[in-house]
C-alpha cells in the first residue's frame, strides 16, 4: 500500500506546485506546452525551477505548505541543487544543511552521477564496469566481453 500512497502524495503535491497561483517557474523547455516544473521517479521528486532568488522562495513556500497540511516532512541535507547558469549561483538557501553543487562536480542518483558538465561515456563506462563485476560474481563473463 506505500507506493500507492506515495504516488497519491506525489501526484497532489505536483499539482500543488504546477497550479498557475502557485507563481512557481519550472524550466522553460523549447516547444513546449508549458514550463518543465518537476518529476517523480520510484520514490524521489526532481523539481527543475528558474534560477532567482524569488522563484527559489516562492518554491520554498510551496513546499512548506504542502508539507504542513499533508503532515510530511522535508530533510534538507539530504537534497542537493545544481545551478546551471553564466549567472552567480544563488544566495538562497532554505537552511545550512541545503547544499548546491559546485560547476564541475557531480553526485549519484539512483546509483548514476549527475552533474552539470558530466561526461556521457563516463557515465556509461562506470554502468558497464558495475554490471561486469556483478556477473563476475555471480559467474557469468559473456555478458560484457572485454574489448
């Protein structure tokens, strides 16, 4: 029954930040609809917003909100941003536990690196060699053969 529950609270809380009082920027993608605001992947949410200072609040309210009246809770620490600009990296910061991450270095979610200058074979190359040890393991070799 948790997924379930948790889609339900992914879902309303999506909702919640994509309704147009909401004042909340997502990304603007080119020949889209509307902006790209957020994502919800097994039991994380992504939320891609414009980078000002405003937006950041107003986003940061949102989500207290939603929090309050759902009864959630959100931990800080455990949430990283990536500011993808020519522009300064914001001042804001909800807490001292939020952290952005810097131009050039990456973090891993759901076991891939992720970062703003990240290298597509390098990504590759460390899935390939992950699954090659785990079929070593298990005893099969022909999955990956070596180049």
């Amino acid at each position: 029954m948790a997924p379930y529950l948790y889609l339900f609270i992914s879902e309303a809380f999506s909702f919640f930040l994509n309704r147009p009082n909401a004042r909340v920027r997502g990304l603007v993608v080119p020949h889209a609809c509307k902006d790209f605001l957020d994502s919800t992947y097994v039991d994380d949410n992504v939320l891609y917003l414009q980078g000002n200072d405003a937006n950041l609040q107003q986003a940061e309210i949102r989500i207290e909100r939603f929090c309050k009246a759902s009864g959630g809770k959100i931990n800080w620490n455990k949430h990283r941003g990536f500011w993808v600009s020519s522009n300064s990296c914001s001042v804001w910061c909800p807490n001292v536990d939020f952290q952005w991450v810097p131009n050039g270095m990456v973090v891993k979610y759901l076991g891939f690196l992720v970062g703003v200058e990240i290298q597509k074979n390098h990504q590759l190359e460390q899935v390939r060699d992950k699954i090659r040890k785990k079929n070593l393991v298990m005893g099969i070799n022909k999955a990956f053969p070596c180049r």
